[in-house]
C-alpha cells in the first residue's frame, strides 16, 4: 500500500511555487469535462439507514443490473472498513441530452423478495448513488424548512396505509457548469486523490463540468405487460409524481415492478471547485464558537490555579527554604507539612509500573495520529470527495508512528527502574496493547456483522491484509523506537527514595473520586464537537469542520495538562505520594464521560436506532473510541505532571 504522506508534501510544495501564477488548491478530484451527447454512468453505493447501522448491497435487492454485469470500483482501506460497496450501474445520462428512459421490468416477486423490501423500507434504508463522484442529493420540506439529505429511501411506507410503496422512478437534475477552457490544467493524485488548478494550457479545449446531482423519487405503477416491450435505455413519456397511494407501485408478492427515470441538464454558475459547498455547509457555526469560547474559560480558571501554585506557593516556600542554613533547614523539616514531606516517596515506583508505560507509548502513538489527521484535514487535504481517505490516513499514520510508541514507553521504563533491562517485552506490550485491544472488539462486532450478511462486515482478506501491515511495520518500528529508548540518556531523579514507604494518612474522602470529577472539564472543552463527530458517523452527515476540530484539540491539550497539574499538586499536598496512575486518569477519565455522552447520544439523538444488534455496534464501536480517547489524554496528563513534579522536587536541597 502507498504510504499518502509524500505526495502531500510534495502537492504542498507545489502549491507555495505555483502561486505566484494564481494557482489554487482544490480538495477533490479530478475535474472532468465532458462534450455533448457524451455517456456518463452513475454508481451505486451500500445502501444505509440511520435505524439499523448496518449496509448492505445495492444488489441485494431486485434493482435492474447493468448489461456488461456488476463490476466493483476500487476501494481503498477505509472504504472497505466502513462498509462501502461501490459498484457500476444502469443508469446512464448523456451529456446535455434529457431523457425518459425505461431500464427494466423485475420477474414477478417472491416471497422473500417481498418481505425483504418491506423490511428494507421499514427501516428506513437509503439508497447511495454517486455521478462523477458527487452523491446524490434530495431535498424535502419539513414544517416550512427545506432540508437536505443525500441519497433517497428505496420505499414509501404511509402511516395511515398497511401496504409499502417501492421507489422505481427517479427525476434526476444534473447541474454542469459550461468550462470555457481558459487555460486551467489539473495535476493530481488519482481519480480520488488532490487536485491542484494552475494556469499552465492556454489550448484546453472546452466542455461541461458536472457540479451537482439531484433527485426526487417517486413511485409510479405500470402496466407491466406494457413495459416488457421495451428495451433498456428506450425513451418513454415524461410523467409526473402522482399523488394518490392507488397510484403508487405497491410491493406485493407477484407484483412485476418496472423501474425508470428522467434526466434534465441545467446549467449553473457554480464552478466545479466550488461544487462540494452544497454538502459541506457548516450549520451552527455559533455553536462551535460558543465551544471554543466555554473552553478558554475553564483553561484560564485552571490556568490561574497553575499560576497561583507555582508562582505564589511554590517559589514561596522554595524561596523560604532555601536561604536557611542546614541547622534551621533540620529544624524546618520537623514543622514541614505538605509536598515537602513526601520527598523520599515521591519517585517511588508506582503500581503496574509496566502496564503505565505502554499506556503511555500508546497514548504518544494515538495521540499523535490525530493530531496529524486533524492538521492535514484542517489544510484541505482530507477530502470528502475521497471516500476513506480519512479513515485510510489514520490507519497509516498509526502504524508508521509505532517508533514513537516503542521509544516512550522503554524511555519512561528507564526512569522508573533504573535499567534497560527488559525493554524488548515493553516495546511488544507496547506494539501489541491498543492494536489487540482493538482486534478484540472489532472481531467480536464482526461477528454480529457476518451474521446479518452486511457489508459493513470487513472480510476476511482484508483481516490478513491488516494483520500483515501491523506485523511488517508497526511492530518493527515500535521495537525500533523501544531500542531508541534505551541509547538516549535517562532522565535522573533529583531526590533519593526512602527505603520504607511513608504511611499515607487517612482521607475523608477516596481520592479516586476527585480523579473521577476531574474529567468533568476536558469533557466541557469536547463535548459540543463531540456532539457533531457523533451527528457525521451514525447520521450520515458530512464533517468538515476540521479548524473548528484543531482548535478543539489544542484547548483540549491544555485543559487535560492543567487539570492533571493541579489534581497532582492537591494530592501531593496531603501527603499522597502516589501521584502516577493519578496523574493519569486525573485527565483520562474524561473518556468516562464520553462513553456515558455517547450512551445519552443512543437514547436521545437516536431514537429510530432498532434492534439490540444495532445497539450493540453502536456500543462496541463507542467503547473503542473512549478508550483510545484515555490512552492519548492520559498520556498527556501523566507527562506533564511528571515534568512539574520532577521540576518540582529539584529545586529541594537534599542532604
């Protein structure tokens, strides 16, 4: 697999060259001109539905097929784990040319065909089609309000009627843009990689751009005996949308269902880099501010809290401390309360001082994936025109960054034990904790999938493609980085460790419930975006929002740094000399309250999910991310209290 990194750099490059001739980036594809009367053929995708969760074929269902047979479209790795399944289809438009077309008439329905479409149309299942890589879009009026969906459901099903209606006729609208050639050339990566658009060919020649695609479904009852005459692709009269049920094609068993469409070709001034905007409009920017604006205020509440404890406390008592002499020094020690009093404890190993440092490597490695993925997709290289391409970045991005995971985690096993010894068992702990984690769910949800035939099931090829790309490379190159760790110089502790532990004194209340508490505040920076993330993976709706997303990410760092600041300073103070797993669920347990957000999420945002198989994808999948979440924002939390605590301690003279 080619690794998409360089050609970024590359295309990133070229951008800052070509821009003294007024180029532009352009996220998308390549953009294709086409001439009158030329064919285009549209594709189909999965078929979806926001109650079930589960995809499933276009061809699973009685649809006409192409006459040259089915053929699947390349897919790349993300496609293939969220469960696309693009294939060719009958649908043709010629450029410019409106149309009424028959396609075909089904043989009579059987019984399995009937209640298969009736279950399909229950649960709400949309039909995905694609033409020159746009999706389809349908729009419906709902209270007065005009709304925007992509795709269109493959049956009617009334409230006030027991029969379900099938969608067999559609009323396409395809808007081109007419291309005058005015000497615009792309360069890109592949059909649905990054274009750039540079003034370089004054001799292109002109043509139509496709800039938009839409439909409204309808269902219309033929007289079959009538349609079986025809042939694919003869044109028939144009019709309307009727408005009675009698008039609708009904699914019944030994009902023969003709399906056709129409095309119309209007033009429009949208230009084809323009022509994603209709998808990727951003409704409720108010709202991501508001976000942005609640986090700098908990992050300036924790920040004065930090302020007042090192500048005002600390020095303070660092100050005080340190113009005694040793005499007064001894005498000072006896009266001493508070941090001052751990200081032979405070660097004593910690419990599951292993397990700490491959959570840690991993939370290096997962954090520092996303950060990656947000910057390039905040750059505009993450396309949504690039089915995937997101999901397949990460995937790379993660296996190429196992070395960073390796290196911290032998790094941080240095410190606590004193020796390299035992570093190779860490760097495999650490290649193998997050990944098999993983393994584990997702196959155990791959089952339920398996059992519900869906698409969304990866297959087993695709298992050993993933098994080979993580043993090949992130494993090496986590034991590379592990390796790493042990040839760079550790880090020494600036006080000695006391023999016998000091007793811990007794607290009014467990510790672990103000570690709990803390998480409610990174939870407060993340929680609205979360809102959105969640609305775009289990809704269907597109996410680009992704400089709203870095801003989030970058308070988030601070907020989860600050709040692990204070929550071990607090502890340290009451003489709790057992700061590290502390420090790092102080900010890791915010992943808690994603995990209850994204139960909040099942129960009041999606209502129509049906079934317990459903619930329990949603379920597994939400898991998964919660825990990734604690590894990468623990992570953050534990090495920065370690660097405060380590500053901290070295600023005491100890005899």
């Amino acid at each position: 697999m080619e690794f998409p990194t360089m050609p970024f750099f590359i295309l990133s490059f070229f951008v800052v060259l070509v821009e003294i001739s007024n180029a532009f980036y352009l996220p998308g594809s390549y953009m294709h001109t086409y001439s009158n009367g030329d064919s285009i053929f549209a594709k189909v995708n999965s078929l979806t539905s926001i109650e079930t969760e589960l995809p499933f074929s276009y061809y699973s269902l009685p649809y006409c097929k192409p006459l040259g047979g089915i053929k699947k479209s390349a897919e790349n790795l993300g496609e293939l784990l969220r469960g696309d399944q693009i294939d060719n289809s009958p649908y043709r438009f010629r450029m410019n040319v409106n149309d009424s077309i028959y396609l075909c008439t089904t043989p009579p329905l059987n019984d399995h065909q009937v209640k298969l479409l009736k279950q399909r149309t229950r649960d709400l299942y949309q039909v995905n089609m694609i033409l020159d890589n746009l999706p389809v879009l349908r729009f419906a009026n709902q209270n007065g309000i005009q709304i925007q969906w992509t795709g269109f459901p493959i049956g009617y099903t009334p409230s006030d009627a027991t029969d379900d209606y099938i969608i067999n006729h559609l009323k396409f609208t395809v808007l081109v843009h007419e291309y005058e050639g005015s000497g615009i050339q792309i360069i890109g990566t592949g059909e649905e990689g990054l274009g750039i658009i540079s003034e370089a060919d004054k001799k292109k020649a002109s043509g139509y751009e496709i800039v938009g695609f839409q439909v409204v479904p309808c269902s219309i009852k033929r007289d079959p005996q009538v349609m079986t005459n025809l042939h694919m692709y003869d044109n028939i009269s144009s019709t309307n949308c009727p408005g009675e049920l009698d008039k609708y094609q009904v699914i019944r068993e030994q009902e023969r269902i003709s399906f056709t469409y129409e095309v119309e070709f209007v033009k429009s001034d949208i230009r084809w880099p323009s022509r994603w905007d209709a998808y990727l409009k951003m409704e409720g920017a108010r709202v991501h501010w508001f976000s942005i604006l609640n986090s700098l205020m908990v992050i300036f509440f924790l920040a004065g809290i930090v302020f007042v404890i090192f500048l005002r406390t600390v020095r303070r008592d660092l100050t005080r401390y340190e113009e005694l002499d040793k005499e007064a020094q001894a005498q000072m020690n006896e009266e001493l309360s508070g941090w001052k009093l751990v200081v032979g404890d405070v660097f004593r190993e910690p419990e599951c001082s292993t397990l700490l440092c491959v959570m840690v490597g991993d939370g290096v490695q997962i954090l520092g994936m996303a950060a990656v993925t947000i910057v390039f997709a905040a750059l505009g290289f993450m396309s949504p025109a690039s089915r995937g391409m997101l999901l397949t970045g990460m995937i790379i991005l993660y296996l190429f960054l196992g070395g960073f995971a390796g290196f911290v985690s032998v790094r941080l096993w240095r410190i606590i034990k004193g020796t390299s010894e035992g570093w190779r068992s860490v760097s495999w702990l650490a290649a193998c904790f997050f990944p098999g984690i993983a393994f584990v769910i997702l196959t155990a949800l791959n089952f339920i999938l398996w059992g519900s035939n869906s698409t969304g099931a990866i297959p087993i090829s695709l298992y050993f493609e993933l098994l080979v790309l993580w043993f090949c490379i992130s494993v090496p190159l986590t034991i590379i980085g592990g390796f790493f760790g042990t040839k760079v110089e550790s880090i020494e502790y600036p006080v000695r460790t006391n023999q016998i532990p000091r007793e811990i004194p007794a607290r009014k209340y467990p510790s672990w419930l103000l570690v709990l508490g803390a998480g409610t505040l990174p939870f407060g920076t993340l929680f609205i975006e979360l809102f959105f993330i969640l609305s775009s993976i289990w809704l269907g709706r597109f996410y680009y929002v992704f400089g709203f997303l870095l801003v989030v990410l970058l308070l988030l760092v601070i907020v989860c740094a600050e709040v692990s600041v204070v929550l071990t300073y607090m502890h340290l103070c009451v003489e709790d000399w057992r700061w590290w797993w502390k420090a790092f669920f102080a900010s890791g347990s915010v992943a808690f309250y994603v995990f209850l957000y994204s139960i909040n999420y099942l129960v009041f945002d999606l209502q129509s999910l049906s079934g317990p198989v459903s619930a329990i994808l949603y379920l597994g999948y939400s898991l998964l991310m919660a825990i990734a979440i604690m590894l990468s924002t623990g992570t953050i939390g534990f090495l920065m209290s370690f660097y405060f605590v380590h500053y901290l301690f070295s600023s005491v003279k100890i005899d």
